[in-house]
C-alpha cells in the first residue's frame, strides 16, 4: 500500500469520486506530427511526434521553461505550430486544466461555478449541484463562499467538478497535482487510470507518472531549443531507458589509459572531479529514494494517522520536498551522463 492509499483509507473521511467518463472517441483522439516551435529566431522545441488513442496517457516532462506549456498550447490551437501539425478526431472534445487554474471566474461564488441552477447533468444523468460538489468535499455552507477565498487544492477540486463536467474524451492537464491533497490525489490517480479517452499531463510528479503514465513525451536539451522525444512506458521505464542509453554511449566509446595531458593544452573528456560528482550524485538519489520508500511507509501506517495529525502533515511535506529534489538530483546525474557518454563539448 503507498501512502496516498494509506492516507485515503486510514482517513475513511468522505470520497472524491472523480470519473472523467467522456463521449466514446474513435481510434484516434489527437495525433501530432513533427511539431515545432518558435519565437522569432529561437526554437523553443522541435520533433514532437506522438498519437493519443483511447486509454493512452501521455505525461510531459522536462525543465522549467523547456518549451512544456507551450505546447500544450499549440496541442489547444492556442498558439500555432512553425513547424508539423495536429489532427484531432471528429469526435474529440478536450477538457484543459490549465496551470494558473484560470477555469473559474474570480468574482464568483462555489455555488454558482458549475452554472445557474441548482441541477447538473454529469454523464447523462441529472444531479443536484449540492449532492454533487459534496463529492468534491464541499459543503452547502461552502456555496456562498467568493471563489477568490479559496485555497490552492480548493480551486483544483472546484475546477476538476467542472471539468467533469463537460464530458470531454481527450484531457490536457497542466501540473494537475499541484495542491492537491493526498487523499484527492489518489482519486485523481484512479480516475485516470479508469478513464476511457486519452489524456496529456505535464507534471513533476514522478509518483503520479510511475502510477499514471502509458508514455513519457521528454524534452531534452538540444543544441537548438528542446528536441521532443517518446518513450513508451511509465517514469520508471523512462528513466531506466535513459539509463540504458546512458551506458551503451559509455561502453562504445573506445578506451584509453588515464594519463594527465601535457601542461598548456586545456582538458578533455570527462575529469576525475566529474567522476566522484557523479559518485555522490548517484549516491545521492539512492539516499533521498531510501527516505521516500520510509516516508510512504510511514503514511501507509494507520497508527500514524490516528496520533499526531502535525506530524502527519509534516510528512506530506516531506515527501513532496523529496520528489523536487529528486527532480534536480535527476537533472545533474543526466548532465553528467551526457558528458560521460559524449566527452567535452
């Protein structure tokens, strides 16, 4: 059992029943061909190829500024490619959730965010609006409540019912775990997993994407702007992929006896400092995935859960500090990897 399980059933406080059901696709619900970008004379990405079929999640990684809203923009028709194209299906109807969770009118009320009325209809059937959002642990005493008071996970809950909403089959999320607690958290997760269109996600969350992800859309630093790659699989089967790539690089390259070069002729290829940097480097994320598997451990405990609720919140935190820096400790030992396998540039 992983801690968000652990905090869903040890809390046994009321669920989030999230279920993205959408009109039925066809085979294919967005497809990108050789998509590419650019601002004036820079590139901010190239070679995005991918299809998206029903079932198909896609999560979008890379660092901050990579090019990853972008093209999630370019995917909306809210920007335009330089270069290649998109084709949505004929019956394909997206849902976005954007990162600013822009979705709700800042000068409303919870009451009136899913419209006028006290009915909604969620997947054919009619609802009341306030049997409804109680899904999304919002109360009748909530609805008065001006949207601009709420919280970060508040907003997200509120924009997810919304989304829910509009019966789309294809999902474009943008950081869609960002504030959200653990308990909706792993809703959203099964949510997902059970959702018949196809989504796209762009996020930092490794935990999400290892349980998530059907693919991994990366973008890697390239000599101009970010070059777009796939690889099938979870963050997992990502990561062990680079890895792969990482050592067969390394173990093609012809050997040579460590020798100090001649004074005045600048250094090449991968230096002994480099080596123990990526040493402790690779120490490094084996000690913070040690502490992630105790922290898990420990929201998987019920008995955590029913003493002190500080430290409970304590060790959310943490684990979400943990995978951020995982992220970096991950950035550093792919940059040493590349100069690794590929000698100075």
């Amino acid at each position: 059992m992983t801690g968000r399980e652990a905090a869903m059933s040890a809390k046994g406080q009321s669920r989030i029943a999230l279920n993205f059901t959408g009109d039925r696709a066809g085979d294919v619900i967005l497809s990108a061909v050789g998509l590419g970008k650019t601002f004036g004379d820079r590139t901010i990405f190239s070679g995005a190829s991918f299809t998206l079929s029903p079932g198909a999640r896609l999560g979008v990684i890379g660092s901050n500024g990579c090019g990853k809203s972008t093209l999630l923009k370019v995917l909306l028709g809210l920007e335009p490619a330089t270069t290649g194209r998109v084709t949505t299906g004929p019956k394909t109807r997206i849902g976005y959730l954007d990162q600013a969770r822009s979705g709700l009118d800042p000068d409303g009320k919870v009451g009136t965010a899913l419209g006028e009325g006290e009915w909604v209809t969620v997947n054919g059937r009619t609802r009341h609006m306030v049997g409804y959002l109680a899904e999304f642990l919002f109360t009748s005493a909530d609805l008065p409540k001006p949207i601009a008071t709420l919280s970060g996970g508040e907003r997200a809950r509120l924009l997810l019912a919304k989304l829910m909403l509009e019966g789309a089959n294809c999902l474009i999320l943008d950081e869609p775990t960002n504030d959200l607690d653990i308990p909706t958290l792993q809703i959203l997760d099964e949510a997902l997993i059970t959702f018949t269109g196809g989504v796209v996600m762009v996020t930092h969350d490794r935990f999400f994407l290892d349980k998530v992800a059907t693919a991994i859309l990366s973008f890697e630093p390239g000599p101009s702007g970010s070059e777009v790659r796939l690889t099938e699989g979870n963050f997992e089967a990502y990561r062990a992929h680079r890895m792969r790539s990482a050592e067969t690089t390394s173990t093609a390259r012809p050997t040579f006896p460590d020798v100090e070069p001649p004074s005045g002729r600048a250094k090449t290829g991968f230096s002994y400092r480099e080596s123990r940097a990526l040493a402790e480097v690779e120490a490094g994320i084996a000690a913070l995935e040690r502490r992630r598997t105790e922290v898990a451990a420990l929201l998987a405990d019920p008995t955590v859960f029913a003493g002190d609720a500080g430290r409970v919140s304590a060790l959310g935190e943490e684990f979400g500090t943990i995978d951020r820096e995982l992220e970096g400790w991950m950035k550093r030992w792919e940059a040493l990897e590349r100069k690794r396998g590929g000698g100075a540039s």
